[in-house]
C-alpha cells in the first residue's frame, strides 16, 4: 500500500459490513487506506460486485485520474498464496506494478493488465493457476497475423499446452470492433482478441509489427519475445513453442530474442 500512496494513488476499500464493524476491522488489521461501509449494497450492486448470493465480490476498479474507468480485476481471490504458513496476496504487488512505467523486455515481470474485448467485455492474460502464457500482438488486417492466429489457435488445442493461457492484442489505432469480432470469428479463435484504443498497453510492450509474441512463465517473467517463426521453412511455432516447452519441464528457454517481422503498427492514437 505505501508503494501505491507513493506514487499519487488513492485506494477506496468497500464492503456491505456496518461502519462500526469496519472501525473495528480497521483497527485490528491496521488498516492504511479507508474502508467505506455499503450496507444498502447500493454502490456494490451499481459496480457489478453484488454476488448472485445476495454478498459482494471482491473486485478491484483501476480509474484514472479524469474519472475513466481503466480496468476491472475481477481475480483478486486467486492472487492470494500461501508462504510459510501464512496467507498472503499479490494483488497489492501487481497493481503497484501495473501502474508503475512498466516495460515488456525479456526478464521483466508483466502485470496482469485490463482491455476490452470485441464483445466489450474486460479481459486479462494472467489467469490463476497456469504455468505460462503467450501475449501476441495481432493485426486484423494483417495476413502474417491470420496465418499467427490459426496456428496458435491449434496449439492451444494441444493436451500438452492445456496449462498456458493465450492471449491476442490488436494494438493498431485505427481497429474497429466490427472489424475485431469478424477476424475472431472468421478464424474461430478459442482465446481472447483484446484491443488497445487508447495505446496504454502497446505503449508498455513497444511492439514494432503484428504479430509480435511475449512468453510469460507462471510468475509473469518473460522469457521470450520477438517473432514466432523463423520465417523459413520449418515447424511451425518454433520460437513459441521451443519457450513454452522450456518452461513446462523447468528449463531455460534456448532462445531468448529474436526479431518480429510483419505488418507495422498504426499509432495514431487520439
């Protein structure tokens, strides 16, 4: 929490509890951020946090400092590990991280960050319990990144990669939702297409063409960025593959980096 107040960052703790159950909850734990009492459930159920059970969700809403909303982490449960016998949780570490200057590069750690989909529905690379994770960067207008995509599509298929989480991106400033949900369709993607309007998280990874992919380990490490072929005849996902294959039997990837070659990114943001 001193990390996040550090850096102008306000954090609003919200439960159905009564104010004199939070007084003396805030004193035990020694609570250094305000905990608001909901108990008409109100503010909860306008948030989307209320539970089919009739109790609130725990649920975390990132807003920046003009008042929009910037991301939704509805996975805060499972960011809690247990260490030498006692309970604790990442979520305070990635949400300092996630609004730190973060920058992809092999050996970095990357938060678990928030965009939406085709649908408009908030999605994020990290997902509990994986043992990896492939970001790829994907244009719809990019023929490379159809061939990409299929191909990844099929590799997630893998019984052998059942434990890796794959996750698309379109970075280019000019995609449109139509356009996005067509490619996802056309190609049947079984993993989420995300786009970035505003940049925010193209900005972090730098990509320079579609497609361009980043291998996580569990701990959200990379291990590999750069092409996922070699460009010449060989089997297919190589790079990808070989990372993922490193990963999964506790080895160090062989290759670290390579150089993506594709379609190059629009970025006009507005």
């Amino acid at each position: 929490m001193t990390q996040l107040k550090n850096r102008n960052i306000v954090v609003f703790g919200i439960s159905a509890d009564s104010v004199a159950t939070h007084r003396d909850f805030a004193r035990s734990e020694r609570l250094n951020f305000s905990l608001l009492s909901d108990s008409t459930k109100k503010v909860i159920a306008t948030y989307g946090a209320l539970g089919t059970n009739g109790l609130p969700n725990r649920i975390t809403f990132i807003v920046g400092p003009d008042g929009t909303l910037r991301g939704i982490d509805g996975n805060v449960n499972d960011q809690f590990v247990r260490r030498d016998n006692q309970l604790l949780s990442r979520h305070g570490e990635n949400l300092s991280l996630l609004l730190s200057d973060w920058k992809a590069s092999v050996g970095a750690t990357i938060p678990n960050f928030f965009l939406p989909d085709g649908e408009g529905k908030t999605v994020s690379p990290r997902m509990s319990g994986k043992k990896a994770t492939v970001i790829v960067f994907l244009g719809t207008q990019c023929e490379p990144s159809r061939q990409a995509a299929t191909v990844l599509t099929q590799m997630a298929a893998r019984p052998a990669y059942r434990e890796v989480t794959f996750f698309g991106i379109d970075p280019n400033a000019d995609t449109k939702l139509e356009a996005l949900k067509a490619f996802a369709k056309s190609l049947a993607l079984s993993f989420p297409l995300a786009y970035d309007p505003f940049g925010e998280v193209c900005e972090h990874f730098n990509p320079e063409t579609t497609p361009s992919v980043w291998v996580l380990n569990s701990k959200g490490i990379v291990i590999y960025q750069g092409a996922i072929t070699e460009g010449k005849a060989g089997r297919p996902l190589e790079f990808v593959q070989e990372a993922l294959d490193a990963i999964l039997a506790g080895r160090p990837a062989s290759i670290a980096h390579t150089k993506a070659q594709g379609t190059p990114i629009h970025r006009e943001y507005k």
